[in-house]
C-alpha cells in the first residue's frame, strides 16, 4: 500500500504519537493481548511511511474499544472477585 500524494506518512503526525500510546497501553493492560499488540505495533513501525495519516482514525477506534472492552472486562472480574470474597 503505497500513499497517495496528497496524504501524510502516519509516522510524521500526531496520530502515530496516539496510535503508539494506545498499543503501549494495551501491551501492559492485558497479558493476552500483549503479544498480538507488540506484533502490530512491529508492523506498523515498519510500515508507517506507507500508512497515510487519514488511516489512522478507523486504527485508533479499534484500539480505543479494545481499551474499553479491556477496562469493562476489569470491571466485571473485580465484581466477581467481591462477590465471591
């Protein structure tokens, strides 16, 4: 995938800054997921002058929802935890 002339490399804006932050997030959020979040975030440092900023939005909400869903998830197994304690 190559970037169009009028888009922004992802690694040159603010976005990647957020993009980066979020899968350093998540990589010491949940051992599951730390795996698959260091992998992307591997594929995405080495392919980041290929990925247009513009492409960053739908990115950054798929890990702003899994950071939810992980949050949600901590929630509940603490309610369990209490009740059963």
């Amino acid at each position: 995938m190559r970037t169009q002339k009028n888009q922004t490399p992802l690694a040159r804006t603010e976005a990647w800054d957020q993009l980066q932050d979020q899968l350093q997030h998540l990589i010491t959020a949940d051992d599951k997921l730390a795996g698959m979040s260091e992998s992307l975030l591997s594929l995405l440092m080495h392919n980041s002058d290929y990925l247009a900023a513009e492409q960053t939005h739908s990115l950054l909400e798929l890990l702003h929802f899994i950071s939810v869903g992980l949050i949600v998830q901590g929630q509940m197994r603490k309610e369990v935890h209490d009740a059963i304690h």
